[in-house]
C-alpha cells in the first residue's frame, strides 16, 4: 500500500511540476503603458486616459503557439467637468440640483486573462510578431464619490463603491525583440472587453514590457 502511495505521489508530481525541457520554455513578462477608455460612448466622454500595468507567465507548447497566463490593472481618473456637466442631485422634494464639484469617482478595471499568441514566423530571428486572443475574469469598479451640489444650504452627497465582473475577452497585436537570448522587449496593443451590464465596457491598451526566461 505505501509503495502504491509513493507511486500516485510520485506520478502527481510529474503531472503538475513542469519538465525540464517545458521549464526552458517558460517567460516571465512584465509591462506598462497607457489604456484608452474607447466604449460605450459615456466611457470616454467621462474618464480619462488611464495608467496600465501588468505582468503574467506564458510558456511556448508548440513552435508558433504560446499560453499566456496575464493580470493587468487600470485605474480611468474622472473627467471632473464632464462629470458635472453630465450628473444632476434631486433632492427628497425633487428639487434638482447642479454640481459644484466632484471627489473621487474613478475607474479602476482589472482583467486576469488566459491568452494564446500565435507567433508568425520571420526571416530575422530577433523579431517575433505575433497575434492574441484569450478571455478571462474583468472586473470594473468606480470608486466612491462625493458630489458637492450647486445651492444654498445644501449638503454634500455620497456615494458608495460600484463593482461590476464578468467574463472579458481580449484580441490584438504585437511584437517582440530578443535583446539577449533571454530577455525579450515587447510592444503590443490587446483591445479587451467586459461583458458588463448594461452595456459592455471596452479599451484599447498601448503597452511595452519586457520578457525574461
């Protein structure tokens, strides 16, 4: 029985522990940019360009195919004015009121993604573009806010969190130079989707990273 034991042990370690050969092909990526808030229409109109950055491992299971496994965050700062310009208070009576002004109300969207990236092959050996796609967990937050409303003898407003996940997808470009035989700079533009309610929320993130393996 406990020669059976070290042998299922023995066979699970070798199932879930990569081999040798696929530990030579795995890369460790890390990477930062600039995402553009690009649908629906109010998503642009009322958040800014946003700060991205990520990292993720990916391992190569065939000469042109890659799986990506890649967690991002971007954090969409409020367009303030566009905000006032767009929101209205109504107070118990229905009395409707401007805003002066506005704290807080970010965007923060986090995506863990599983990609594939098909790697197209070249004459020059450094470089290696390639296309991706892959879907995964998105989630979209707006941080709490206080809105500061336009009257006399009115009180600020606040209101709390807002979180929405659902499933993402991602498709894009990019392409990758072999600076040492190790190390790798990559640029790329991965265009995601979440499929929020009511509406999906998209964006399309300009990116440059580094991988090492």
């Amino acid at each position: 029985m406990k020669v059976r034991m070290r042998l299922l042990l023995a066979a699970g370690t070798a199932l879930f522990l990569p081999s040798a050969g696929m530990a030579q092909d795995l890369r460790f990526y890390i990477n930062g940019g600039l995402s553009l808030p690009a649908d629906p229409a109010e998503f642009p109109d009322l958040w800014n360009v946003a700060p991205s950055f990520g990292g993720g491992v990916g391992i190569r299971v065939a000469p042109e195919w890659e799986l990506v496994g890649i967690f991002h965050v971007q954090r969409f700062p409020a367009d303030e004015a566009a905000h006032i310009d767009d929101l209205l208070l109504v107070d118990p009576t229905g009395e409707v009121f401007e805003i002066a002004s506005l704290d807080g109300r970010d965007a923060t969207v986090v995506t863990l993604m599983a990609e594939s990236r098909f790697h197209f092959p070249t004459r020059f050996r450094r470089l290696s573009p390639f296309l991706a796609f892959g879907a995964g967990y998105f989630e979209f937050a707006i941080s709490p806010a206080t809105f500061t409303p336009d009257g006399p003898n009115q009180s600020s407003v606040r209101f709390d969190e807002e979180i929405d996940s659902a499933l993402g997808a991602s498709v894009g470009a990019g392409i990758g130079f072999d600076v040492t035989p190790r190390i790798r700079m990559i640029f790329d533009s991965i265009y995601t989707i979440g499929f929020t309610e009511p509406v999906s929320a998209q964006y399309l993130p300009l990116r440059i990273g580094v991988g090492i393996s």
